[in-house]
C-alpha cells in the first residue's frame, strides 16, 4: 500500500471507520476493475496531499464482500466518505481528480 493509505478489513472496519473521528475516505475497489486502476493514482497523491487531515484507506470488494454489500456498492471504484462513523457522501466511478479534490474540500469544511 502507498504512503498515507491504509489496506482496511472487515476485521478493522469497525475500529478503523466507524469509531475513528474526522473524514475518513474508502476507496472499494478490486484488482480485476480497470477504472480502479485509473483512479489509483489520483487517490495516493491525496492521500499525500491530505495527510493528517483526512485518513484515506482502500477496501478490496473480493476480499471483503460483507462490507461492500452492507454499503450496498453496486459499482466500483465507489469512493464513500465517513465522519465520526457516519457515511456523509459517495462518488462512484473513476473521476477526474479536480473532481475528487473539490469533494474533499467542501466535506473538510462542514
């Protein structure tokens, strides 16, 4: 995994999402999804970029299929965001980063 993201499970999903403060944004993914591949990039420059400001992790759907079906991903790469263990917003498909920047921005400033 990349500098300043986080490989999450079912087994952490509970202690690393949901009782963790602050925006936290999930990545779900898999290794066979092309657009995750493409999006990949985008999302560990953010995580540099916001490195102590949001916590950024990645869920692969294969391996976790429990929480990918409790979120109800119906599409992947799905990037979902959390605050004090609520999820407050999504964006499914592989974005332009403008797009995923200005996203994080506006939930950073609630």
């Amino acid at each position: 995994m990349s500098e300043g993201i986080m490989e999450v499970t079912t087994a952490a999903w509970e202690k690393e999402v949901l009782n963790s403060s602050g925006l936290i944004m999930v990545d779900f993914w898999a290794v066979w999804c092309g657009p995750c591949r493409i999006i990949a990039p985008t999302v560990e420059e953010l995580a540099k970029e916001y490195n102590g400001r949001v916590k950024v992790m990645k869920l692969n759907t294969d391996e976790n299929p429990d929480i990918a079906s409790r979120y109800k991903i119906m599409g992947i790469p799905t990037i979902m965001f959390f605050k004090n263990g609520q999820k407050i917003d999504q964006i499914v498909g592989a974005v332009p980063r403008p797009q995923l920047k200005a996203k994080i921005d506006s939930l950073l400033s609630v």
